[in-house]
C-alpha cells in the first residue's frame, strides 16, 4: 500500500463569499485523503468566528472529520506559511481570482508570494465548489528533469484518491532542443525526422518512469503521454486548457530570481494565467 502523501492538509480561511465552498472542498480533500484538515485563520480568535466555522465543517465532522482551526494574527503571508510549518502541512489548498470581464484565472498577490515560498505542495482552485465535481481528468508534466518521477507518481496518487479516470503526461519540447532551419523541402524533412525521433525518445524515457510507479496507483485508470513541441509552462497550460483537464499536476518552481519574474518561464506561466485547477508539488 502506498503510502498517504498529503497527511496533514491546510486552508487558508477568511470571511470572504467563497468561504463555504472552500471549506466544502478541503474538507472534501481530507476525506479522500485520509488526512487531518487544518483551517487557518488569520486574525484574533472569537467564538463567534469558531462557531461558524464549525457550523460549515458539520456536514464533514459527521463523515469523521479529523480537524483543527487555528487562529494567528499577523501578515497574511507569514503568517500561513509559518502555520504550514509547526503543523507540519503536507498540502496547502488555496484560492485564486477571476479577472474581470474575463473567465480566466489568476493568482493573487499573497497566494502568489505563498506559493513561491512554500515548503509544501499547494493547490491552486480556480472555482470551488459547495457541491463535488468530480476530477476526472488530470494532465502532468513530464519534463525530462530529476524531480519528474515523482512528480508524475503523485499525479498517480492524486488520481487514485480521487477517482479519476484519465491522466496524460505531457513532454514538453522547446524549438532549441531541434535547431534546424526550415528553408527547404530537404530542411522540412530533417525536422520532421528529428521531431519524431525526439517524440520516440521522450515516449521511452515516459515510460520508463510508469513502469516504475506501484501498479496499484495505476489501477482503473487511463494513461497516455502527448509530446508538444513550444515553449515550457505555456505549452502544458494551454493543453490542459484545450482540452479541459480537471487538475494539472506541476513540479514546484525552483528559486526565482528578479528576472525570472520580469520575464517569466515554465511555472510562471501557470501562475499568471490559470488553466484549470493546479497543484504545485513539493
């Protein structure tokens, strides 16, 4: 039996129009995942305030609920992240924004920095829900970097727990990695025979990493890998867009520098402009 990625499972809660979806949906999470919930708070303690959250976190306390609400003031990205610390948060669940006049989605100036600096996986919502709908799509990079294995087992993982029915992992492929300009039949031909051996090649690497992950968390579900050849973080983003994914499954960004930001790149890209529901793992 594999065992529990996400143990212990955090939210940041405020008293904003989403918050009873929010609570429905991490509370929903915990369940699947067999793990304790955390609500965190970020302000003074009122009984008021615990009696309504408790009110929300009912309808799940009867399913056995494991649960804890803490309250701690203080700046809001601090705060959370120093939370996800002393209670040893594995998965952090966090909202993002709709811009306006537009159905797309962002993430916010404090998720954003959270998600930078966490420690933890984090899941970005795009749209929470009271009522469940199901996840039954989930696409994954399948970037040919030493964090990509597990990566693509957790998106197995994910995928058992929540009864998903299909995953695909995507090798993304940069032009520069086919550096052969296209002025000529002769030219197009090289292209098109390097594109397909860099397609076999990528296919076998992919393959290499599912053989490899336990067969239970490969069960009932459907799994192929897709190469596209563009540039990282849009690429995938756009896939899983087009073809309406439910989650996607993300490695964690590395450190970031001023220009990382200024120009931004692979994750990045996700961050800016939501596809769909994203979770970043650690």
């Amino acid at each position: 039996m594999t065992e529990n990625k996400f143990n212990t499972i955090g939210i940041g809660v405020t008293f904003s129009p989403n918050l009873q979806a929010n609570i429905f949906e991490a509370s929903r999470f915990a369940l699947f995942f067999e793990s304790k919930l955390v609500l965190i708070h970020v302000g003074d303690y009122s009984e008021e305030k615990e009696k309504k959250f408790k009110v929300l976190l009912s309808p799940f306390i009867e399913k056995q609920l494991d649960y804890e609400i803490v309250f701690q003031s203080g700046p809001p990205v601090d705060t959370i992240l120093s939370v996800c610390k002393s209670k040893k948060i594995d998965l952090l669940i966090l909202g993002a924004l709709q811009r306006e006049s537009f159905v797309r989605y962002y993430v916010g100036s404090i998720a954003r920095k959270i998600t930078r600096r966490a420690k933890c996986s984090v899941l970005l919502l795009i749209n929470p829900s009271v009522n469940r709908i199901p996840r039954q799509y989930i696409v994954t990079s399948g970037l040919d970097e030493p964090e990509t294995p597990h990566v693509i087992e957790t998106a197995f993982y994910v995928g058992r727990q929540l009864q998903s029915e299909r995953l695909t992992i995507v090798e993304e492929i940069s032009k520069q990695d086919i550096n052969i300009n296209v002025d000529d039949t002769k030219a197009l031909r090289k292209t098109t025979i390097a594109k397909e051996r860099m397609r076999l090649r990528e296919a076998s690497r992919v393959k290499k990493i599912i053989d490899g992950i336990d067969s239970e968390l490969k069960k009932n579900i459907l799994v192929n890998s897709q190469p596209i050849f563009g540039k990282r973080g849009y690429s995938i983003g756009h896939y899983a867009q087009v073809v309406r994914a439910d989650l996607l499954v993300m490695a964690a960004p590395k450190k970031l520098s001023f220009w990382d930001r200024l120009f931004p790149h692979d994750i990045e890209h996700i961050l800016t402009e939501l596809p769909t529901d994203v979770l970043i793992v650690q």
